[in-house]
C-alpha cells in the first residue's frame, strides 16, 4: 500500500560510513508499511549520496507526503498535518529543485563555485506544476499527468521520467510512467 518515487536534489556531502541509497530504497519500499516507516528506512545510515526528494504515498491511509533527504538535514511534508509547500493542498511535486533551505544549505558555500541565491527559487518547472496546479485544483487525477506530461517545461530534453499514481491505483499496484525523452 506505500508508493515512494523520487527526484534528485544537488549533491549534498557524502558521509562515508553511509549506506547506499539503493538499499535503503529497498528495504523502505519492502518494509516501509507506512510514511513514519518509509521515511525511517530512507534516513537510516544515508550516506548522502544520491541526494532526493521523496514523494511517498499511502494507499491505505490515503496520506501524501513530500521529504527532502539531504545527508545531515531533512524535511518532511504531511498532509495529515496539512503541510504543503508552496501553498498547493493536496499537492506535492518533485522536479530537481530542493525547497527546504537547511537541506539547500548543506552544499553551500562552495568556495570553487559561482555565488548563488540560497533560498528556494522557483524554477521554470516549479512555475508550470504550480500554474497547473491552480488551473485544476479539485480536479487532479491520473488524467491530469497526461495534461502535465503532453509538452514543455515539464517534458523537456533535460528530463528523464515522470511518474503519477493516485491511491486507487497504487492498490492496484499501477502507475503511469514516462521514460527517456
């Protein structure tokens, strides 16, 4: 009954006595019966590498939820607590761009690198989940990744995938999923 996608975040440091995020994405989707759980396993010995934001579902409690994974700071969004980023209830997204700033944080400063604005910026495919969002709240459903999904920014040549459930289809153990260009 727990869905669990994810999008990368920028790199944030490795922690070398870490476990490897593929094995706790395992065990977390295995094991993982509920949020608090799924969270558990991901957090558990990260090793930082493979920095995410998690997108977490379940289908038994009907409970979203959103969590940033950086190695030494997180953040987790409820929907049970009514905690929803950008002010979109009802809807969290994930497009390579962290929003929470301890997590943005832990790669700054950069002292080889460009100065940068740290707090979180909407990027050009932030703008268009929220412009979607707000042109069809009440109305989002499996339908509406076809609508996200049919053209640019969301679909772009930087993108890889994009995948929507909802909770009627993850008990049925279904997605929609969009790989490659």
């Amino acid at each position: 009954g727990v869905v669990l996608t994810e999008t990368t975040i920028r790199q944030t440091p490795f922690n070398v006595h870490g476990t490897p995020v593929a094995f706790r994405a395992r065990m977390a989707i295995q094991y993982g019966g509920n949020i608090d759980e799924v969270v558990k396993q991901l957090g558990t010995r990260n090793n930082g590498l493979y920095t995410n934001e998690w997108i977490i579902g379940d289908a038994k409690t009907n409970e979203i939820a959103m969590y940033e994974l950086g190695t030494n700071h997180t953040k987790l969004w409820r929907s049970s607590k009514e905690e929803w980023f950008g002010n979109t209830p009802g809807f969290y997204w994930g497009n390579n761009n962290a929003k929470d700033l301890a997590v943005k944080l832990e790669d700054l400063p950069n002292p080889q690198g460009e100065p940068e604005y740290v707090p979180f910026v909407p990027g050009v495919r932030d703008l268009a989940w929220m412009e979607l969002y707000k042109r069809y709240k009440g109305e989002i459903d499996e339908q509406f990744a076809f609508k996200a999904f049919d053209n640019g920014p969301l679909v772009s040549a930087a993108t890889m995938d994009a995948k929507v459930v909802t909770s009627d289809m993850a008990k049925q153990m279904m997605v929609w999923a969009e790989f490659g260009r």
